[in-house]
C-alpha cells in the first residue's frame, strides 16, 4: 500500500468523532438543524494539523422570514452563500475587525443559517491557543461566535466551503455525540434588535461551561450581528 503524505493523513476521519454528516442532515428547515448540531464535532483542517470543535452554542437565522437574517431582504454578494446549495459555510466580516462562521440549511434556493455560537475545543488546543491568547483557560478558547472563528482560523478566504465534500476540505462537520432533547436550552439570540430580536432562536447545552453569556441587544453605529 502506497504511503499518505502528511495532508492525507490530517485529512482522514479524526478518530472518535464519528462519519462526516451527509448533506441531508442541512437539507432541512433551520429550527430542525440548529438544536441537532449541538454534541456535532466540527473538524478544522489546515497545514499545521487539525483543531477539533464540540458544538455547545448555536442560533438560528430563517432568511426571508426571519428579520435578524442577513438575507431577510434578498439575496446580495455578501449574502449569496446562504441561498444553497445546503451543507457549506457562510462566513462573514463584522463591526470591521470579526468574522463569524455560519453553516447554510434549508433546500437550495431558499436562504437560512445556523451561527455557530459557541464549542469546546477537543483535539488542537495548541494551535488554537495563541490565536486566542486572552483566554483564561481553554473553555474560552470558543466561548462567543468571534472566538470560535478566530480559534479555529477561519475568515472570509472560507466562506462558501463545501463542509460535506469528498474528500473532506478545510471544514467538515462529525456525528459526534448528539445532544439528548432534555439538555438543550434556547432563548432570545444574542444582540439582535428589532423584531428579529423576539425570536427564541438561541440554543446551547444546559450547564456547558463553553457557552457564552447572553447579552441584549445594544445600539451600536454599525447592525447588529446575525446571519
């Protein structure tokens, strides 16, 4: 059998986090997908090796019907990602210095989103750690959207990643350990305003330390975060 050279190797399946998810698993409506990717691992590969994340926090964003959506009025360049195919990343550049990592849902055609919120970093802490050198300890090293991306080294240079290719690309997204229905808990998304605000479309892991506090929404000069 001939020998896999290093990029072959970093891109198998990492043990223990079970089959990559097909793209029906994000071919469904955007409320179903947001509470079943919690306990899901997503795997972070780069040159150097790979950063493994337990998704703890996520919030969903329903598109044309959703008021706090980014595609809430139609689809432009920046937004294009959301509206299909289902199953890649939608990234995107905020308050000019964060990018926020977001997997696309619903059937093609139709825009929606789930904002990877929060997780904990299960394999690559090494590589994840000076990117977040202000973290107190490695619960923080993913605790809100803006560190969960910087942690993992993602930016614009992703955004529409195909998360269920073959072979698996920069982002792949795990079986992991679902999340059974009694711990999750959802409420209001975190700094949405308006009536996108009202939505209890927040969902975390009951009692996870990764899971970021809950802040009201804010008024700032630029909008508000949401996907």
């Amino acid at each position: 059998m001939p020998e896999t050279d290093a990029s072959e190797r970093r891109r198998a399946t990492p043990a223990g986090v079970g089959d990559r998810l097909a793209r029906s698993f994000f071919d469904r409506p955007v409320l179903t997908v947001a509470p079943d990717l919690l306990g899901r691992v997503l795997v972070r590969d780069e040159p150097r090796g790979q950063v493994l994340l337990r998704v703890t926090e996520v919030e969903a964003y329903d598109g044309a019907d959703d008021p706090g959506s980014h595609a809430y009025r139609g689809r432009t360049a920046r937004n294009g990602v959301m509206f299909g195919p289902p199953g890649h990343a939608y990234v995107y550049f905020t308050y000019g210095m964060w990018h926020c990592l977001n997997l696309v849902c619903h059937p093609e055609g139709r825009a929606g989103g789930v904002l990877l919120r929060a997780g904990e970093v299960l394999g690559g802490a090494e590589l994840a750690r000076p990117r977040r050198s202000s973290a107190r300890n490695d619960h923080e090293l993913a605790r809100g959207p803006a560190r969960l991306a910087t942690a993992l080294d993602v930016d614009r240079s992703l955004d529409g990643t195909d998360v269920c290719a073959t072979p698996a690309g920069p982002l792949s997204v795990h079986a992991g350990i679902p999340v059974a229905a009694s711990a999750v808990l959802n409420g209001p998304r975190t700094g949405v305003s308006g009536e996108g605000g009202v939505h209890p479309w927040r969902f975390w892991i009951d009692g996870d330390r990764t899971v970021s506090p809950y802040r009201a929404h804010r008024p700032r000069n630029r909008t508000a975060t949401g996907t």
